[in-house]
C-alpha cells in the first residue's frame, strides 16, 4: 500500500483521501463542495491526479464536485500484481464512488483513463450523465486499411506490454527517457511535472495496462467485442490533432455508434493537450459539462 506520508504536489483547493475498494487502497483528489454536481476525471498513464491541476479550480468554481481518483497502481493509490485491464479498472472507479456514496456523476477521461472513462459511458449509462473523452482510443474504429496504418503509432505498445521486456525497459530509465522526449516536443509537462509523473512510474503496472490491452483487449475489439451496442451518453470527443500516437484514422468510428456526439478538433495540440493550452480546453470541459448539449454527427 502506497504511504500517505510520500511527497506529492501541492495545487490550491485540493484535498486528498484514501479509500479502500475492491482489495486495494485508492487516493483520491478532490475539490469543490461534495454536495456538489459529482465531476470524475480519470488520467492517462503515466499519469496520475495531477495531470488535472488546471481543471480543479475552474470545475469547482462552476458549481462541481471535483472527484480526480489515482487509478490502480498510478499516482498514490495502491500497486497490485494484476488487475489492470481496462474493465477492471473501470469496476474500481464504480467501487471507488460507491465508497464516497456517488451514484450519478459526469465524466472525462484521457488516454487509457479515456478507454476506462469509454467504458463506463459505454456500459453504465444509467451511471454517466455525461462524457468527455480527449486524445484516446475506443472500440468502435474501423477494422480497414487506414486503421492498420495508423496503429504504427502505438508501435511501442507490445516493447512495453511483453512480460520480461517491459519491466526492464522502464527499470534501465529507457521509458523515462523516451517519455521526456515526448513531453519536450509536446509541450504540455514542464520540468516539475515531468519529474512527477516519471519517478512514479511503476514497472508491473505499465507492463500490465500496455500489455493486457496489445494481447487481449485490441484483438478482442477488432473481432467486434463491442458489435451491437452504443454510447447513449451525451459525449463530446476533444482530439488534439498533433497527437504522434493517436492518429486521426483512430478517432473514426465513434460517430456511428453514438446517439449524441460531437468531435472536436483542436489544432496544433498534441496529446498533452490539457495541460499544453488549459486556456482553449478547459473552458471546453467546463461548458460541456455544465450542460451545453452537442448535436449527434455522422
């Protein structure tokens, strides 16, 4: 189990809580009155709460509950062995507000917080009231030649999913220098917040969500796992169209299985892109979540 005594960063009107669910101990950072409209934001790896720091006080000023939990084995919450794919997680943020005693809540989520934040919406619409997913992927793209082009992108996905290599590369520094690499031309981490996502990195659960996704969950999806269902949830798509790994071919598909759907592109940002230009996504989040409806797309 993580400490609670182990430095973390300070950002203004947060707070922070632990609660055990589903055999593990999970941290939360909150904000905003808990009587509040519940707002969960999921984070990407190798990310954790404060990957949101510049969402906290703009949702909460809106009249929400901030609710940004550490996933399994990310941030602060507790590292297990196994239960790292993506439904799984899932079933821990549903765990996780049970806890607190959420039952409705809207919802955001990027990279594989995003997958996570799709299945919920996908599955437990009667759950999400409304969904907002940024640079990620979901299992309505399109089985064609783009997408099999495009998946180049994610061409360090099975070096960090396989059992042995993975591990090792993000114990040799290999992972920490590729992902500065990345954060550099993205623009969206400065050195502090760099420093705090890199050295939380934790060997098995990067291998664990990499390598359950390669090897279980994209081949399940592309044999049509999720053939016959929608995304009834009003969702709105923020994709930065710079993004090295999700490539515009990745964010096709969502529209023909949505009932209320809009994507917007936002040009010139990467896959970082909420915390390389707050000033254009932000106020994005907050006007969708308030209530702005979205027009369905095809």
């Amino acid at each position: 189990m993580q400490l609670t005594t182990d430095p973390m960063p300070a950002v203004a009107g947060v707070r922070h809580r632990w609660v055990q669910a589903r055999g593990a101990s999970f941290h939360l950072a909150e904000a905003g009155p808990e009587d509040a409209p519940p707002v969960v934001l999921l984070h990407g790896w190798p990310q954790h709460w404060y990957e949101w720091r510049h969402c906290f006080a703009p949702l909460a000023e809106a009249g929400f509950h901030v609710i940004a939990p550490d996933l399994r084995g990310f941030g602060w919450s507790e590292r297990t062995r196994h239960g790292y794919r993506k439904a799984s997680l899932a079933l821990d943020v549903l765990a996780v507000l049970d806890e607190i005693g959420v039952d409705r809540f809207r919802l955001v989520g990027h990279d594989w917080g995003g997958f996570v934040a799709f299945l919920l919406g996908l599955e437990w619409p009667d759950r999400v009231e409304r969904l907002v997913l940024v640079n990620t992927g979901h299992g309505f793209v399109p089985r064609d030649l783009k997408t099999a082009l495009a998946l180049a992108g994610f061409w360090y996905m099975p070096l960090i999913g396989a059992p042995l290599l993975g591990p090792a590369l993000v114990r040799t520094g290999a992972v920490a220098w590729l992902l500065r690499r990345l954060a550099k031309v993205d623009g969206g981490w400065d050195e502090e917040a760099t420093r705090w996502f890199v050295d939380r990195i934790d060997p098995n659960t990067t291998q664990q969500v990499y390598g359950s996704f390669v090897f279980q969950e994209a081949p399940r999806a592309f044999a049509g796992a999720y053939a016959g269902k929608r995304l009834r949830v009003p969702t709105l798509f923020l994709y930065g169209d710079a993004d090295p790994a999700i490539r515009p071919a990745m964010v096709r598909g969502l529209e023909d299985h949505a009932d209320d759907y809009r994507l917007e592109r936002l040009p010139g940002l990467g896959h970082f892109c909420i915390e390389r230009a707050p000033e254009v996504v932000v106020p994005k989040l907050v006007g969708f979540l308030a209530g702005d409806r979205v027009a369905a797309t095809a």
